[in-house]
C-alpha cells in the first residue's frame, strides 16, 4: 500500500508541483471567504462598481509586481493565463502565426513560414509546433548534444530567409540542463525571427530577466514556484506580434480573453516575489543536488544521466536524474512511495505513458537503460534530513 500522505512523507517531485509557499496562502486568503465578507475582494476585475474596481486594482497591482521581478519593460507585457501550459500554446501559435501574417503582408514570394524548436520541449511547445506543421509550416526540432544542451551552432546552421519563431527552454524539467537562452535569441532576432522561451522550470531556481535575456515572450507557471495551480503568465514583449488565441470578451488587452482568477493571481504574484531573489536558495539545493549524486551514483545499478560536477551551475540546482539498471521508474516510484518518498520518472504531464521520455531519448539514452529512469527533485521545503533519509532508503528499493 502507498505511505499515507503526512508530515512525515517526503516530498521530492518538486520539478512536477511545488507545496503551497506562506506568502501565496496569505495573499489568497481575503478571497476565500464566503458569502457578503468576500465582495471587497471577490468582484469581477472587469466590472465597473466598487467591488470590481477593488478586484481590478489588486489583479493590477499584482501585474506590477509580476513586471517588476521578471525584468519587464511595463507592466502590460505580462498577460496572465491559465498556467505554462496555455502560455506555451498561445506564444508558439500566436507568435508563428502573427509573424507569419506580416511578412505575407509585406509580400514575401515563395514563403514557406518556418518555426526552430528542441527536440527537449514540453509537450506543452512539442503539441502546438506540430500543429503548426499540420497547418502547412516547416518545423525543425534541434537535437540536443549528449549533456542536455542546444548548441548555439545548431540554430544557426538551420535558421533560414523563411525562419519566423524560434522557441527553446530556458531550463530543462527532466534533466536540468539550462540552454543558453540569451545568445540563441540573439542568433533568431539577427536573421529576422521572433524567440519565445519556456522558463517554468527556471523560475525561482536561477535569475530570469526577460529584458536581460533579450527575448519576446517567455511562459510561466504559478504551481512551480509555490503558487496556487491554474495560474501562470505569458511575457509579450512590447510591440511583438500576436495573434491571440482564446477569443471572446477581450480582457488581458485582448490578447487573453476570459474572466481572470484574480485570487490565483494575487497567490501567483506573492509567490514569484517570493522566488524572486534565487541565488541564496539554489545555493542550498546545489549543495543537496550534489550530495544525491554522490550518494545515489555510488550504488551499483545507479549512473547519473548527464555529467552534473559538483558545483555545476550548467543545470538546475534542485534536480537530480539517474538511470537504474534492471529497474524500471514505475517500480522504483511505487517502492519509494510505500516507503514514504514522492519522487518520479520524469515530467508529470506524461507519467503515465509506458513509452521512455523524448528527452531521454534525444540525449542519446538508448535501449532498456531510459525505462530505469529516476528523478528526485528537491525546493523550498526540502531539509538535509529529507535527502540523508532518502538516501538511506535507496538500498531497499534497489534490493526490494
């Protein structure tokens, strides 16, 4: 039977879902009261009496604080959404097809649209770039070299005149290899494409300054950071072209329609403030990070996916990923969760799938070796106990 879920359980899958942060619960509590109390707080944002005025200028507010610790220019290019996984879609169909439009606009003869992305994508970028394809454009997906990297030389030797959008991550949520964001967004903008990047794995782990990283749109999610799930952001850098891709009232500028969760938001923007300064906390978790390699690699059967050197700020500071020898993840998982660990296999939106992860496939793990794939990723919450008790547990899931 799986350990019954308390205080006691150990929770490393953070790189899935991060615990509810203090600062998010407090921002969010004026709105969970029922009834008359919530009408100073619980109005429409979009109606034009008290109680919607207030919802306004709170979602508003939060907006400028979101702005403010993404490196926004102005606080209008953050568009609030349902989560990274809307912000994706809408930045990789919205920019394509945009972009796409105005160099038809101008004239272009014999224009075939042509959309980069990585073959390490969420499926999240993966599912609407193969919509794109559907719909008539060129797709090329970058391989990643054996360490988890896209090579700036890849983009290079296959943007093209045709190229209108490059999307690539800024950290990988499976591996942790961070991708060198700012110099591939140079290469797209110097032949003429827009750069869209995936930051959810990134944020509260490493800095992310939209304007510093020069690129014109990045997506978020509130859930990875602490915040309440069903809330995220998309950035649009200023004048970028879009075309939006949920119709209806116009809210957001009209670049999002829908009544926006103005609770969800309100906890999405405490928590980013909260994850806003990283550094003092990825140098805990790099420190954890480490210690799991060690340990984990120094049992037999255990190899690390990607060569992590102590120290290493190449990849995330909180994620540690190895592959079991004669195991597989489902195994390992359900033998840690009776032991009362919370770790997975990869990328939560696809733990189900029987198939090993594209991305383990696109570093190059080959065969039966990516079925023992183990992730254990570690946050806010994540103690030295947690990690010396995990690695005490190791032996007898291994030895089961």
């Amino acid at each position: 039977m799986p350990a019954k879920v308390t205080d006691t359980y150990v929770y490393l899958d953070y790189a899935a879902t991060a615990p509810l942060c203090e600062e998010a619960a407090r921002a969010m509590e004026p709105y969970l009261v029922p009834g008359r109390a919530n009408l100073a707080a619980g109005g429409n944002a979009n109606s034009l009496h008290s109680a919607g005025r207030a919802a306004f200028e709170r979602m508003e507010r939060a907006r400028r604080q979101v702005a403010h610790d993404l490196g926004a220019t102005r606080p209008d290019e953050i568009v609030f959404t349902s989560g990274a996984t809307e912000a994706d879609d809408a930045a990789v169909l919205g920019l394509a097809h945009a972009a796409a439009g105005a160099r038809r606009r101008k004239g272009a003869g014999g224009f075939t649209p042509h959309v980069i992305t990585t073959a390490l994508e969420h499926d999240a970028v993966l599912a609407p770039a193969r919509r794109l394809e559907a719909d008539g454009m060129r797709v090329t997906y970058l391989a990643p070299n054996a360490r988890g990297f896209v090579e700036p030389a890849s983009l290079e030797a296959a943007i093209d005149a045709d190229t209108v959008l490059v999307s690539a991550q800024m950290a990988n949520s499976e591996v942790g290899s961070i991708q060198p964001v700012a110099e591939l967004a140079r290469i797209a903008h110097a032949h003429g494409a827009l750069f869209h990047t995936d930051a959810t794995q990134a944020l509260g782990k490493v800095r992310v300054d939209v304007g510093a990283l020069g690129v014109d749109a990045a997506s978020f999610s509130g859930h990875k950071v602490g915040g309440p799930k069903g809330v995220g952001a998309l950035y649009l850098r200023a004048r970028t072209p879009f075309a939006p891709q949920q119709l209806g009232g116009g809210q957001e500028g009209g670049r999002r329609s829908g009544t926006q969760n103005v609770c969800g938001i309100a906890g999405f923007a405490a928590a980013v403030a909260a994850a806003a300064d990283a550094e003092a906390e990825a140098e805990r978790l790099r420190a954890l990070r480490d210690q799991l390699y060690a340990g984990l690699t120094a049992f037999e059967p255990v190899s690390a996916t990607v060569p992590v050197e102590p120290g290493s700020r190449d990849y995330l500071p909180n994620i540690v990923h190895v592959l079991v020898d004669g195991l597989e993840s489902e195994t390992l998982i359900l033998r840690f969760d009776m032991m009362g660990f919370g770790v997975s296999g990869g990328s939560a939106c696809s733990s189900h799938s029987l198939e090993p992860s594209h991305v383990l496939r696109a570093i190059g793990v080959q065969g039966d070796a990516a079925y023992g794939a183990l992730r254990v990723s570690m946050g806010r919450y994540t103690t030295q106990e947690d990690v010396e008790a995990f690695l005490a547990a190791v032996p007898k899931a291994l030895e089961w």
